[in-house]
C-alpha cells in the first residue's frame, strides 16, 4: 500500500511539472517577446545617451564604437552619435576611430554627413580632418560613379 500511494505521487508530481514545462515553452514562443531585428531611432538615440553618461571617455569610446558598426542605423540615430562623439569625446583619437567607423558603415547617410562636416573644425589635428574628408568624398565599394 505505501508503495503504491508513493507511486502515484511520483507520477503527479512528473505530470505537474511536464505541464510546467509545456506551458514555459508555449510562452517563449510569442510574437511580442521576438526582438525587432534593428532598434528604432529612439532606442538607439536613449542608448547614446546612456553610453555619454559614462565616467570615463575608454568606456564612452567603445560604446559609441559598438554603436556605429551597428547594420540598419538610422539616420536620425548616426546624426546623433556623430554629435555625442564631438560633445563627449576628449581626445581627437577617440572621436576619428568613432567616425571613420560611422563612416565606414554601409549604412552611413548624409544627415550624420553634414553634422560631422558642420563640426569638423573641432578637431584638433589637420590629418585627422583629411582623414576624415577623404573617407566620406570617396564612393563606397559597390556605388556607382558618375563619369559624365
């Protein structure tokens, strides 16, 4: 009799919790729980800001970094990095890495263009503003060029 009550116990309690584990895996798999495959502008413009709110301009170098190699940036959120970059940078290093990275970004459109144009008096050193000149005139791998 005692073998028999623990039994059915044994077998409830594995029916609980395959019913658990059903209903675990049912959840996860939600539409509104997948994730987007690229942030929004203002998703992406709040994690600027939280990266410039960083103690230290290394901390506040890669993540502006991370940000700019992003695919599918927006042009609303790569105008706002390259102003974060001149606002929040200290060292002309830090921000040409950012920019010629944002630059480099198949995605990079001509609203982080003109801002870094607009700014690029800024920067301290004149190889550094060629650099940078240089990189946004010539056509990325792949545009065509305009012979006429």
């Amino acid at each position: 009799m005692r073998n028999g009550l623990w039994l059915v116990g044994l077998v409830a309690a594995l029916v609980c919790i395959g019913g658990c584990a059903l209903i675990i895996t049912d959840e996860s798999k939600r539409p509104d729980d997948v994730r987007r495959e690229y942030p929004t502008a203002d998703e992406t413009i709040y994690e600027i800001d939280a990266v410039s709110r960083l103690s230290f301009d290394s901390d506040r170098h890669q993540g502006y970094k991370r940000i700019a190699t992003r695919v599918g940036l927006s042009d609303a959120a790569q105008a706002y990095l390259a102003g974060a970059v001149f606002d929040s940078l200290s060292f002309d290093s830090a921000k040409e890495d950012v920019l010629v990275t944002l630059i480099g970004n198949p995605a990079f459109g001509f609203a982080a263009e003109g801002v870094i144009l607009q700014r690029l008096d800024e920067l301290s050193f004149e190889g550094t503003k060629r650099k940078i000149l240089k990189m946004i005139s010539e056509p990325k791998a792949g545009t065509p060029i305009d012979v006429h």
